[in-house]
C-alpha cells in the first residue's frame, strides 16, 4: 500500500527522539504502488527526508544491503562538521538565499559551529530572533541535509541572539564613584 499515515508517524516519533531515519518498504515484491510516488509523499510529508528502500523478505531482494545501509546511517548522524566549513555553508546559504526581511531588518548569520553529534545539533550566532522565517530556518535544514548527506538525520539548529553590548565597557556613568 506504500507509506500509510501510521508510518508517517513513526518517523517523526523517531526524528523527535533524535533517531536516524530509514524506511523500508517490504513486500515490494506484491505491491502495486509506486516507488517515486512514494518517496514524493515521503519527502513532502516528513521533514527528515529519509531514504525510501524497497525490500523483499520473502525472495531476499535488497535485504542483505539493510545493515550497511543503516551502519552508514548512523555514521552519518555522527559526523562532526568543522566550524570553518560550516561557516563557510553559512555564508554561501545566505548568499545565493538571503533571509527575508520583515520590518526592513534582514536576520544576520555571524558566526556558527556544530556543538553536538547524533544528532547533530548545531548552534548559529544571530543578530535578532525575532527575525527568523520558518521557511527560511527549514531552507537552510534542507540545505544543510544536501550539502553533507544528511537525509534521514534529525538535525537541531539552536539559534542565538548576539548579546547586546551594554554601556558599561569601560565606561562610567556621571553619578558613579571613580
């Protein structure tokens, strides 16, 4: 029958306790449903975008090829990006897709590094909060996912305000004992 809505929710049950995520489609061997179909669905439906592999217990087609696939799975969900090439994808993000503007402020990426693996969480350094589009958080996971193969990894982007720089550096105020 391909990707039920039960299955869908298995996914994301995984990808909210940080699971790396593979769905595999057995009995492909009796069904009339359609593998690009059903990747499509996959791929609209669920925000991890996992790999969609067809398998036939009975016959044995593409099960011996399950264990490397999800040993090469977890290797990727521990992989750790270095910081000058993650702040280079930043920088290369923002400028082929700039962040929208809302209120004639544009949200600014200042500086950002991977803080944990499995899953990876990264933290970016910005200049507001406020300023960021759901869409454009989503593009830049999606991103992320294609430029280091990360499809099927729970991905945790914590975005950080730039802390405000008081007036208090260096400088005293008229009424304060020197």
């Amino acid at each position: 029958e391909g990707v039920r809505s039960e299955d869908l929710k298995v996914g994301e049950t995984a990808m909210k306790a940080g699971c790396a995520t593979m769905i595999v489609m057995n009995k492909w061997d009796i069904t009339e449903a359609d593998i690009d179909d059903t990747r499509a669905r996959v791929d609209r439906k669920m925000r991890l975008r996992p790999d969609v592999v067809t398998c036939s217990a009975l016959s044995g087609r593409n099960v011996a090829g399950l264990l490397s696939r999800a040993v090469e799975l977890a290797d990727r969900a521990a992989q750790r990006i270095p910081t000058p090439a993650f702040n280079r994808f930043l920088a290369d993000v923002v400028r082929t897709t700039p962040p929208p503007s809302k209120r004639g402020r544009r949200l600014k990426l200042l500086y950002g590094t991977q803080i944990e693996v499995s899953p990876p969480r990264f933290r970016v350094q910005i200049n507001d909060k406020r300023l960021i589009a759901r869409e454009w958080a989503y593009h830049l996971e999606n991103r992320l996912r294609d430029t280091y193969g990360l499809d099927g990894v729970p991905l945790i982007i914590d975005y950080i305000p730039r802390e405000k720089r008081g007036d208090d550096r260096g400088s005293r105020r008229a009424d304060e004992p020197a």
